[in-house]
C-alpha cells in the first residue's frame, strides 16, 4: 500500500489522535482513582545508552538536530507574534499554531507558513519542535512578566517616596541561539528491540529512516516509556529515553510520622572517615540498625594525590593558558572519581533504607562551608569532599523516590553531633587511646557523661538526626524557634535550671554533679531547659525506653 505524501500525512495525524484519545482515558483512569484516595505519584529517570553508527551518521544527527532547532525558533517567533496563544493549554496551542503555519485543504493559506522554512517536514517533527517551543515561550514569557510586575511596584513605591531611582534590573532576553536535542516522537521511530532502533532523520538532503545500534543498558519492562532523544556528548552521539513510573503516592512526611509502623533512616553525611552513617529507627525512638557507607579517608587521599600532581605540573608549566583546561586528563579523573563515589554512596544509602523498609530519608541541611587554610590541594580537597556531600544527597534524594516512593527530608543540622542521642545532654567526643573529656571535632568516639551513653559519634549524629524529624509531630516550634517567639516564651532566669533538675533527678542517680557543671554551662543549661518546656512528655518517655543497641 502505498500513500500521497499529503495522505499519510493525514493518517499519521489520524494515528496521533487514537493515541491521544487512549491518552485521555487513562487521564481519566487516573482521576477516578484519585477521587478513591488512591492517589498516584510519578518517577521520571533518564536511560542514557551509547551509540554504535557508521561515522557519517554523526553528521545527520547533527543535521537533524540543527533542523529542529531551526523550526523551535521559527515557531518561537510565531508565538512571539502571537503572545494570545499563550494564554490557551498545551493541546489549544498545538491547533492554534499549526493553523497558523501548517497548509491543509481546510487551511490552504496559513499566515507563516512553515514551508517556507523547509518542505515536508513529518507532523511528529513538528509537533516536538512546537511543544518545544512553547516550554522555552511559557518559560520566557512567565519571566518576563515578573520583571514587568517588578518593574511596575518599583516605580510606583519611588512615585509615592517622591524620588526617580531608574529600575536597574534588567529584563529577561529570549534565547539568542537554540541547541535543544530533538526528541524521536512516535513515527519516527520503529523497530525498538534492546540492540537496536531504527530513527527518521534529517540527514541533510532528505528524511531517511536509519538503523543505529544500542549499547549498555536495557530498557525496563513495566514502565511508560517516553520519546526517545539524539544527544550530543563531546563528538558522540547518546540515546536518552525518559522512562516513567507510577506508584501510589506516599503519604506526606507529617502524616506519615504519625504512624506507628513508620521507620525512618537518617544519613549523617561526613568528609572524611565514613562518607554516610545510616541508622533506621521507628517512630517511638527505637534503633534498628546502622551502616557505615564508603572510605572518605581513602577517597579523599586519592584526589589530594591528583590535586597534588596537578598543582606540581602547574609550578613546572609557570604560566597557564586563557581559556584552556590544563591537565585536562587529571581533573577528568578527579571528576570521575567524585561522581562515581557519589553514585555509589547514594545508591548503598537507599539499599539499606529499602532493606529495612524505612519509608522516608532524613539528612541534615548543609552548613556553609567555611574557607580552610592550606595548601593548594587541601583546600581543593576539602572543598570536593562538601561538594560531594551535596551531591550524595541529591542522587540519594531521587534514587530513593524512584525505588518506589521514599520521601527525602532535610533537618536543621545545628549540634547534631554535640547532643547525646539518649538524654539530649551534651557529648564529650575523644579519640580511641585519649581521656574521655572536651570535644574534639571530627574525633571517633562520643561518651555522655549524664546518661553514661557510649558510642559511636557518627551513629550518635545520625541518631539526633532522625530524632530531629521525629520532633516535628512531637512540638512543631522546636526544630527552628523564630526568634520572636523565642524571646516571647524565654522564662525568668533560674527557672531553667529548676526544670533541668527535675530532668536530672528522672534519669537516675548516675550522675555526678561536678560533672555536668563542666558541659553544661548556665546557658546550655537554660537552653535545654526551655525545650523542655516544648515537650515535657515525650522527654519523660525518652528517658524510661530502654536502649536498644
Ligand atoms: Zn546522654
């Protein structure tokens, strides 16, 4: 059977609409299911798979894509023109702008027509580079208006003052130039088995359907896959197709800790020494298991070494070239390192989340991190061990929503490690072999003196950690007082004391007074005493559970 250009056109497009009818039933399916309570979330991931082609395809993809971006600019234009067509959904924009560019017989002469930019150009290509478009156009013209608005209450507050300050903002540009991927919609694209695709390409002269082989991973089964897309990394040419997953949305964090059977596993995320402690503990304080994740002493000793080289070729090269990566294959590796470390650290963080079936992620916000003096590769080091931090606990954060639902928190990280996971009195932190007073940061080892709570300081941490989360259910203005209110409910001097020597007297006759006087000075004696005040009940309870270890 063999059609008119015209003609499959209109059954391509007759195609497209039976999937978009199946489209909007299971919307519906989805609603309704909603309405029951069942509500649904979403997991978006990316397969990147390599590319094996003959070397003269990589100028086709490279013509295909500058195709693409051509048409995502020219409708970027035409909806420039058009700014109405903003103001329409998604579906009514498609419409909107194919009437105004695309010929059909019921349309036979659009206003811009996009043949005049290139003919036959296949509907699904279209389309993608319009939705394209309108994402950049939302985008652009969203900004816009918020300049505007800003614009607008600037001069109206300098109007009212009686001043003319000019508004020095500048506004937002449209994209000067376009290089987005293109996306393969359905149609142009067949034939996906896990080794190969065939792709409908622009090779420059002529649309012309190529077989390209895959590499690396397989597809998974079960999930809705999305349009595959041609993505240039470094002179190679990748696969990238966005898979989705639907599960039943968890619960929110709050309802969630109100539960009973909820565990949660909180992540104390260090520099050097164990890169992650993990500890799973229920609701009601009870610790179920700890792991420590990754050698940071060993990771950090590797990239100092290539710091190190890196700065020693630098002081024998003299001068360095503008614009140009020296030592380009060290900081590669020093990059590789970094990222694989991460991945791993991560993925080994939400295994043993899973495996204890913890529903939700709590890590600590990241302080700043505070310039160290040294040499040129410790402070290198010590900045790529924070950086790293924060990376763990971005891929941590959506490898454990993709696991199937694992919600990610983040607590207030102040004196974390200072407070004892037991009594929350203050630590005294030592290394193995040294007198068990003061507290050195960083040393292994914490002791309480009130509760006479030994472990490890990392585990101790990680512990406050998840008992910060816990809090929130327990009083909501303890995590982070505002100042306001904390001056408000600071009670008259003397009090605090009062209240942390009855706490003293409930937790046992073990401790000796002389003691507690060295940690816990009149300030941090008042300080606890206050959040006392907040939860007097679930303290109470804190202290008679038993101690799990
Ligand atoms: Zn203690």
């Amino acid at each position: 059977m063999s059609f008119s250009p015209s003609k499959r056109e209109y059954y391509i497009e007759r195609m497209f609409d039976n999937f978009k009818s199946v489209w909007y039933s299971l919307r519906e399916i989805h609603s309704i299911l909603r309405e029951e309570g069942l509500k649904l979330a979403k997991a978006t991931k990316t397969i990147r798979q390599a590319l094996h082609y003959p070397p003269q395809y990589a100028a086709y993809f490279a013509a295909n894509q500058v195709l693409f971006n051509l048409v995502v600019a020219f409708y970027f234009e035409v909806i420039q023109a058009h700014e109405g067509i903003l103001a329409l959904n998604n579906k009514g924009a498609l419409t909107a702008l194919e009437k105004l560019t695309h010929t059909t017989e019921s349309n036979p002469n659009p206003i811009m027509p996009l043949t005049d930019l290139a003919p036959d150009i296949p509907a699904m290509f279209r389309r993608a580079a319009i939705n394209a478009a309108l994402g950049s156009a939302r985008s652009f013209f969203s900004s816009l208006k918020k300049w505007r608005a800003r614009k607008e209450k600037h001069e109206a507050k300098q109007t009212k003052k009686g001043k003319s300050r000019p508004f020095r903002v500048r506004p937002p540009v449209p994209p000067r130039s376009w290089n987005k991927a293109a996306p393969f919609y359905a149609s142009l694209w067949r034939e996906r088995c896990t080794r190969s695709i065939m792709l409908k390409v622009w090779t420059g002269s002529c649309w012309s359907w190529l077989k390209i082989h895959t590499l690396g991973r397989d597809l998974p089964d079960g999930d809705l896959m999305g349009s595959p897309q041609l993505v240039r990394k470094g002179d190679r040419w990748w696969l990238h197709t966005p898979i989705e997953k639907t599960f039943e949305a968890p619960a929110k964090v709050i309802e969630q800790l109100t539960a009973a059977d909820t565990r949660i596993c909180a992540v104390d995320l260090n520099l050097d020494h164990h890169l992650a402690v993990c500890s799973v503990q229920a609701v009601d304080g009870t610790i179920l298991a700890t792991s420590f994740i990754g050698n940071g002493t060993a990771v950090s000793g590797c990239r100092k070494k290539l710091l190190g080289r890196i700065a020693r070729n630098r002081s024998q090269t003299g001068i360095i070239a503008e614009n140009e990566q020296d030592n380009a294959d060290l900081w590669a590796k020093i990059r590789h390192v970094d990222e694989q470390i991460a991945h791993l650290v991560s993925s080994r963080i939400v295994q043993f989340a899973t495996k204890h079936g913890a529903s939700i992620l709590v890590f600590e916000h990241l302080g700043n991190l505070r310039p160290e003096q040294g040499k040129y590769s410790h402070r290198g080091n010590t900045k790529r061990a924070y950086w790293m931090k924060g990376r763990i606990f971005r891929y941590a954060k959506y490898k454990a929503w993709n696991v199937g639902g694992i919600i990610t928190a983040r607590v207030n990280p102040r004196n974390t490690s200072r407070e004892c996971h037991h009594c929350h009195g203050l630590v005294v932190r030592y290394n193995q072999g040294q007198p068990q007073e003061g507290y050195t940061p960083g040393a292994a080892l914490c002791f309480c003196p009130q509760c006479q709570m030994r472990d490890h300081a990392d585990r101790n941490a990680s512990l406050r950690v998840g008992q910060r989360l816990i809090e929130r259910t327990q009083a909501p203005l303890k995590e982070k007082p505002h100042a306001l209110v904390r001056r408000a409910k600071r009670e008259p001097k003397g009090s605090g004391v009062g209240i942390s020597q009855d706490a003293k007297r409930q937790m046992g006759p073990s401790i000796p007074a002389a003691r507690r006087g060295d940690h816990a000075n009149g300030h941090g004696t008042a300080q606890r005493g206050r959040r006392r005040m907040g939860a007097p009940l679930s303290d109470i309870a804190s202290q008679l559970r038993i101690h799990f270890e």
